[in-house]
C-alpha cells in the first residue's frame, strides 16, 4: 500500500508541477501582423511630423512709404512748324519729305487739278516714290476761284493731295489720292469735302 501511496504521491506532484508550469504562447494571424505594423508605422509619421519645429514668420524690416511712382505725362504736347523746301533731308530721313518735285526721269502724264469751289485754293501735290527712278516729292499751286492748273511734267506714279481755303467766310480742306499709268490727262476735282480722281 505504501508502494501505491508513493506512486499516487509522484503522479499528484507532476499533475502539479504541469498546472503551474508556463502557458503555451498563442499566436497572431497574417491580418493582425499587417494591423500592428501599419497602426505603428502610422505612430512613427505622426510623432516625427510633431517633431518638426513650426516655421515663425519674421516682422517685416520695411516700413511701406506713401511716396507716388513718377510719371511721363507731359502738360501739353508740342507742336511742330512744318516747312517745305526743296533741300533734300539728311541721310536716314524721308527725302520725299522735303523735296520738291522736280521734271520727270521717267514716264510722263498730264494732272489737271480743278477746283470746283466758289473760293480760291492752295493745293499741295505729293508724289509717292516711284519704282523706276526713285521718283518722289511736293509741289504746291493756288488756285483761283472755279480755276484750274494743267501740268504737263509729272512722272507717272500715285498721287496724294490736299486742297485748302483760307477765305473766312468758306474756309474747308479736303484730300484725295489716285494712281495714274499712262500718259493721257488725269483729272484731280477739288470739292468742299474730297478731291476726286478722274481718269481719261
């Protein structure tokens, strides 16, 4: 009996010892790994972005002044005297500006100029330059009252002109343009209110 005693006295021993001993250690899933590594990465950016110190802006060094930008208004505009002659510009200028027009070097045409107004006129008479000879220039005529003007030596070209009363009592000005190309007689008509171009 005793040898039973002693067998049951071992076997309530190792029952014993085998309820304290340590527990088995359980284990994570694939899932609660994933979790706990992106919740303590998510930990990490949050207390490293708490770390970074706050930019503090700084007072300004300036004091803004009331002082107006300048600028290039002139009181008035000036005016220009404009005068004729027949002594060519200097180099780089327009020398049909200030020439006056001269016989023709090439192709000849007639220009009438009639003023159809019950006053006297002045006309001015401006040449653009030609192709062929470079041709260019002014030439002014007063005209009397339902007068006209006849010129046999002008170069074939594009004409402008202008026509102008000085009268008090029917003081205008008017202005016309036209191309003439052969030699047969062209007709400027000064008007009141245009200069009309006629051909042949």
């Amino acid at each position: 009996m005793k040898k039973t005693t002693k067998t049951i006295s071992i076997l309530l021993a190792a029952l014993m010892l085998a309820a304290c001993g340590a527990e088995a250690t359980p284990t994570m899933s694939v899932a609660d790994v994933q979790s706990t590594a992106v919740s303590a990465a998510f930990t990490i950016v949050a207390q490293t972005q708490a770390a970074i110190p706050t930019a503090t802006p700084l007072p300004p060094t300036e004091t803004p002044t009331q002082t107006p930008l300048p600028t290039n208004t002139p009181a008035s505009l000036p005016t220009l005297a404009v005068t004729l002659t027949n002594t060519p510009a200097s180099s780089g200028g327009d020398y049909c500006a200030t020439r006056v027009l001269g016989s023709p070097l090439g192709r000849a045409t007639r220009i009438l100029i009639d003023n159809t107004t019950r006053v006297a006129v002045q006309v001015s008479l401006y040449l653009n330059e030609t192709d062929s000879h470079n041709e260019c220039g002014y030439r002014g005529y007063n005209i009397g009252r339902n007068g006209t003007v006849l010129i046999t030596d002008l170069v074939q070209g594009c004409y402008n002109i202008w026509a102008w009363s000085t009268d008090n009592s029917n003081s205008f000005q008017s202005s016309g343009y036209g191309c003439i190309n052969n030699p047969d007689k062209w007709t400027f008509q000064i008007n009141e209110d245009t200069v009309k171009f006629v051909g042949p």
